[in-house]
C-alpha cells in the first residue's frame, strides 16, 4: 500500500501486543507519506489511557492535527 497526499497519520503500536505487533505499524507507515509511529514500551493491546506519554501524544494529535515530536513512550514509573 501507498498513500500519498493524505494529512499526517499518526500510527500508535505497543512493544509487546499480542494481537497488533509493532512491526505492523512500522510497516503500514512505511506506505503512508508524512506519518508516523509512536511506540509505548509496554504490554496490552492499546496505550491510550495506560501510558501518559502516549496518551498526550495522541489527544494533542485528535485535537490540533500535529504529530508528537516523540518517536517512543517508555513504560510510566510505578505509582
């Protein structure tokens, strides 16, 4: 697949998800011009609302549009 011309695409993947490797998201953004993969260092199959890093990264990114200037999201510190 290539996609071109399309507004920048965020791609989010996990180190260790079992159903959607990050290689997958890799992958796909390799096809698609201008987007980008940010990589949460951790278990489960999605980082949103389980990672501050990658949940800031993609709120600001469905709010204004730009991408994170981050490329990973290491595993929040235990609380």
């Amino acid at each position: 697949m290539h996609v071109r011309d399309a507004p920048p695409v965020l791609l989010v993947g996990n180190t260790h998800d079992p159903a959607t490797p990050l290689a997958w998201a890799k992958s796909l953004s390799r096809g698609i011009r201008g987007s980008k993969v940010l990589a949460y260092d951790g278990d489960g199959h999605t980082a949103y609302l389980r990672n501050r890093c990658a949940t800031t990264g993609i709120d600001d990114y469905l709010i204004t549009g730009t991408l994170p200037t981050t490329d990973s999201c290491p595993t929040d510190p235990p609380k």
